[in-house]
C-alpha cells in the first residue's frame, strides 16, 4: 500500500487566520506550520501502521515550505516546492489512497475558518459542471483520474461537511468548530493528531469501499473573480476564456488538468 497526505495549513488544530489578510500574515502561521506538520506525521504514522509500504507527504500551502521536515515519520517521503509537472508530485495509479490534511472549505461557505478556494484575494467562486467546487473537489479530482481515492480528510467541521458531499466514503477528522473566517473552537492539539491517526488507520482497513472522484469531461470549469481587472485579464490571456459578465469567465476544458 502506498499513499500520498496533501498538507495545507488553514484547517488545522489551534489556527484561526488573520483579520483582514490571510494566514501568511497572521501571527498563528508559525504554530500552524508546526502544527500542519504534527497532523501530517499523524496521518503517515496511521498509514504506515497499517501497513503502508511508501508514504509520500506533499506540502502543499502557500509556496510549498511549509513543514518542519524533521520531526516527521523517517519513513516518509517529502514533496515540496513548487514547479511540478502536475499536481499530486509522485502519485501514480498503483497508489491505494490520498489524504486532504490541513485543508479548509470552499469560498462562500458560512463560518468556514479562513474559507478559500485557491485564492483568498483572488477569487469568489469556481466552479466545474456547475457545482461550486474548492480545493478538496479540485484535488480529489486531480488523483481521481489517476483512479487514486480520496481515502482521508482532516478539516474544520465545515470543511468536513463539504468532503462528505464530495468522497463520502472517506474516513475524517474534524480538528475545530468554525465560528467565523477568522473565529473557532478548536480542539486542543495533541487530540487532533491522536484522532487523525486513527482514522488514517481506520481508512488503510476499508481501502476496498472508498472511490476515486472524477468530473465528466469534457467540462466547464467557471471562476469568479473578485476584480474586474483579474476577469478581464483571464479572457483575454493566453488561456482565453468567455467572459460571461464583468467578474465571472468560463472555460471548456477537455481535461482538468489543462488549467492547472
């Protein structure tokens, strides 16, 4: 058995945000780099009692130097950085599973902590076949057509709410109660690691009922932009798409991978 554990930041124990920026400029980002570390290691050590073979852990917020590399499992494996050909660095199709760990929910979810899909200044909304989607959608999908499932999901209770509609035969940990963008509930730290390695352990058992995620294609994949400069730009840049009003452009892709 191999797996990969995805790594953000937003959804972990004990972090909260910034009011008015993003967590890189909050004062919680250095605990969240640790404590996104510690969720991770969890998440590993679960699989690799399991029985897992490899597991690679993907650093994944922000420019991908996140992680005190150090105090993981030293069995793990280590994607960082950025200029991948492709997202999942590492994953092929003879991998058993993909953990979302540290992820958070989509853009316009109420009370989600530090809510985002990709871009918290960027972008309002995206959008694939006409279902609003966020980075879990997004990178489930992503190892989906490799025919990988989404087998693990550590979030926020909001960001937990919006896998279930996505993979709900995925195994989760809720880390916190969202209170607000900038507000939660957390539960203390050492328990969110303690229960994020049970569940990788419960999800390595019941590999033969999880389902890999995929969008039909060809697809519509919709963003709205905050700025009516920003849509402006991506209608007419090189991946020109169709301005569907000031803020909102649509593409037609064969694949999804074609945007990213």
């Amino acid at each position: 058995m191999k797996f990969i554990v995805a790594v953000d930041c937003e959804g972990v124990a004990g972090v909260a945000g910034a009011p008015g920026g993003s967590l890189n400029e909050s004062r919680d980002l250095e605990f969240a780099r640790l404590q996104a570390t510690r969720e991770a290691d969890a998440a590993a050590r679960g699989f690799f009692a399991a029985g897992a073979s490899q597991v690679i852990v993907w650093d994944n917020h922000g420019g991908s130097l996140n992680l005190h590399y150090d105090q993981l499992d030293e069995r793990c494996d280590i994607a960082l950085g950025v200029g991948f050909p492709h997202r999942w660095p590492g994953l092929e199709k003879d991998f058993a599973g993909v953990a979302l760990i540290g992820y958070h929910a989509m853009d316009n979810t109420i009370d989600g902590v530090i809510c985002h899909s990709f871009s918290s200044v960027s972008y309002q909304y995206m959008k694939v076949n006409g279902r609003e989607v966020g980075e879990m959608g997004i990178d489930g999908a992503m190892a989906g057509r490799l025919g990988v499932p989404v087998v693990l999901v550590a979030s926020d209770d909001k960001g937990v709410a919006e896998a279930g509609a996505f993979f709900p035969w995925a195994e989760t940990a809720t880390t916190k109660q969202g209170l607000g963008w900038n507000g939660a509930l957390s539960k203390h730290p050492r328990r969110a690691v303690a229960e994020i390695q049970a569940a990788a352990q419960r999800a390595a058992g019941r590999l033969g009922q999880m389902k890999a995620f995929t969008f039909a294609e060809p697809l519509d994949f919709e963003i709205r932009y905050k700025r009516i400069e920003a849509a402006q730009a991506a209608s007419r840049g090189y991946k020109r798409g169709e301005r569907l009003d000031p803020y909102t452009v649509r593409w037609t892709l064969e694949r999804l991978e074609d945007y990213w």
